[in-house]
C-alpha cells in the first residue's frame, strides 16, 4: 500500500457525515465553433449556484498530458494512485456483469463490431446495438464455443454491443495487448504477448474471435468481435476499510459497477435514467456514508461527436440535481473521470472540470460552473487521487496529523 493511503487509514475516522460523489463521465470538453465547450454552453443554474458557493478547479486525473481510461480515471477518485494501481478494463466489465473470477483465470471485455472482407472493421460497436439483441447473440457464442485448444471460455452479456468472457486453463496471463484497430476503416489488429508470459493467451483470443467470426459471420450488424482488456483479478485494499466508510455505488455500466465492487463498494441496482439514479441514492440514504453515481451519456455523446446531445445530458443532470442537494449531504463533488471533447470524439488529457459544495468552504464566489471558471478556482489543479482526501476532510472524518 503507498504511504498516502496509509496515512488517510491512520487517520480515518467514522462519523454520521454523508459524501455524495457525482461522476459525469467525460465532463469535461474543448471549445465549438460557439467558442464554448458543453459545460459552458449548458444552462445550469443549480451547478451555477453551488459553484458561486462552494470551491472550484481542476482535476489531474493521471499526469499532464496522460489521456485517462475510465479504469484509471475512477481509481483517482476513489483516492488511489493510477500510476500504481492498475486494473484491466477486462476484470471490470466482467465482474460489473455479476460474474465470479478466480485467481488465474483472465477477463477481457468485448466489442460486437461489423467486420467485412480483408479483416477491415467497418464499426466498432456494430451500431451500438439494442441489449436485447446482443445478449441473444452471446447465448448463441455460448452454446457454440466452450473451449479454445484447452482452454474453458465463458462469455457473459453486457449493455448495448459490450460483452465479457472468461479465459481459464493453465499458463494463462494478461501480458496481452488488445485486438482491436482503435479506428474504423481500419485492418484487423490482432491480440499480441508483450511479455513471454503472454504469448499463449494471445494466440487464444485471436484462436477465439477467428471462432466468432464463424459463428457470426451472416450478421448484418455484429458480424465480429474486439477484444480489449486482458485482466485478471488484482491486489488492491477496500476503500471501505481505508476511509472506515460504508459505501454505496449508484451506476447502470457494468464497467463502473465492477470497479465498485473491487474496492469494496456495495453496488445498488438502479435504472439506467438520471432520476432512477438519483431516486436510487434518495432510498438508500440512511444505509451508508458515501455514494458514488455514476452518469455515463456525458461520455457516450462525447465519443459520438455530438456536441448538443452531450450539452443536453449537463441541463438533465443540474435539472434534477436539487433531488441530492436537498438531502443536503455534508459534501456533495460533481467531476469526472476525464474529459471527452466532443469536437476529438473521445477521450483526451484535458483536466477535468472539479466542484465541491460542503461546510469550511472558502467559496470562489464562480460565476458558473465551466472549465475556464474552474481554472481561477480556490482548488486549483491538482492530483485526482488527492479529492477523495479533500472530501473526508470536509466531512470531518479525519483525525488530526501528529501531536
């Protein structure tokens, strides 16, 4: 464990004080042609007014100039450093689908996507097909491949064209890179070992989605699959037993649900609609000392270039927002977990815009909440991993440093 988080166990008090932590995912943006990112652009007048009284800046979620994955970004802000704690994104879609994984076993996550002639990937995510249909397809994957050479394989749904499978058998590693171009248009990029350890698992995956293919190949639609992620399951403290918390995880992506339940965060079924989010904290109230809510179409919107979609999803959020403040939490952050610039299509190094409403503030007194605000805000720019601190801090759930 590093010496920060050691330092917030040794201190780490319990309280009766509640902490709300509301990720938009992808929050942050880049300037339109308007001159405005979405942020900006959105009406907002609730997230307005908590910045005029609360405390503004910006979020490093990684290091200067690091593009974050959502992984590394939502491990920043639940206090760990990325840098040293890194978890696959396959281990997170798997277990967020409610599977069991055991030491040995390794996860990646899947992509349906559109594959035509000359191993060319037309669509990444097979035009984000409905749920229904891709869990229809993976019960067909299911009955027709169960093994790869001796290796089990075991696939399970996810949302929209996201699925996850299962490696287990001997010599199996996650020293594997993934199969997947990045880029529509694009050949095929195979899954490779980046290490010796991992030349077996490569040859498996690629021996697997050769399978798919077969089994897909008369889709119009989801007629392949990527494969992203390779992970098993890590070493890493429960932030419950860290920060001497009980905490709750509100969010309908299996991704973000499995990360929750890896640092040790009850996770409660909700819908997939900011009030089903939001009503799902409001029944859960009583029962625990930290939510963690998760909004995913910021992001969504972001990766599909739609600057107004993304800007629509900021106004649902604030329009509901009073819904949280009016339980009035003792701290309550809206940030997110990086950035995704509309006008780039998808992720970026940008900082991600940070609030923080509580008592012992100094307010900015921040005309509105936006990136070029949050940038002369009472904050400034700091570490991601260090807000869970600054959030137990304002919740009085911190002893005194020394004598």
């Amino acid at each position: 464990m590093d010496q920060r988080l050691e330092l917030l166990r040794s201190l780490a008090v319990e309280n009766q004080t509640k902490m709300v932590l509301l990720v938009m995912d992808g929050l942050g943006g880049l300037p339109s042609e308007s001159g405005m990112t979405e942020l900006e652009k959105a009406i907002t007048p609730n997230l307005d007014e908590m910045a005029a009284h609360g405390e503004t800046g910006l979020l490093e979620i990684v290091d200067t100039g690091i593009t974050p994955g959502s992984g590394p970004g939502h491990l920043a802000l639940f206090g760990y450093d990325p840098l040293r704690y890194r978890i696959g994104r396959g281990i997170l879609e798997t277990l967020g689908v409610g599977a069991e994984v055991k030491k040995g076993e390794v996860c990646a996550r899947g992509n349906f996507c559109t594959w035509r002639e000359g191993d060319i990937i037309d669509d990444r995510r097979a035009g984000r097909i409905p749920t229904p249909d891709s869990a229809e397809i993976v019960k067909t994957l299911s009955e027709s491949i169960k093994k790869v050479e001796d290796v089990d394989v075991r696939f399970y749904p996810g949302m929209e064209h996201r699925f996850a499978v299962v490696f287990s058998g001997e010599g199996l590693s996650e020293k594997v890179a993934d199969a997947d171009p990045q880029q529509e248009g694009r050949p095929m990029k195979w899954a490779r070992a980046f290490d010796p350890s991992g030349e077996k698992t490569a040859r498996i995956a690629n021996g697997l989605i050769r399978r798919v293919r077969e089994v897909l190949g008369d889709q119009p639609k989801a007629s392949g699959c990527l494969l992203r992620g390779f992970s098993g399951v890590p070493d890493i403290p429960a932030m419950t037993d860290l920060y001497s918390m009980k905490a709750a995880a509100v969010a309908s992506y299996p991704m973000y649900r499995g990360l929750a339940r890896l640092v040790g965060m009850d996770v409660l079924e909700a819908g997939k609609t900011v009030k089903e989010l939001f009503d799902t904290v409001l029944a859960f109230w009583d029962a625990y000392d930290y939510f963690y809510v998760h909004v995913k179409y910021t992001d969504s919107r972001g990766e599909d270039g739609d600057f107004e979609a993304k800007r629509k999803v900021i106004e649902e959020v604030d329009d509901l927002l009073p819904a949280l403040t009016a339980m009035r939490p003792e701290v309550l952050v809206v940030t997110g977990d990086h950035s995704t610039p509309s006008v780039m299509s998808g992720h970026s190094w940008h900082p991600s815009p940070v609030l923080l409403s509580g008592s012992h503030l100094r307010p900015d007194n921040s005309p509105a909440f936006g990136e070029r605000v949050c940038a002369h805000g009472g904050m400034g720019r700091m570490k991601g991993y260090k807000l869970m601190g600054l959030m137990l801090a304002h919740a009085e759930r911190l002893a005194k440093f020394g004598a």
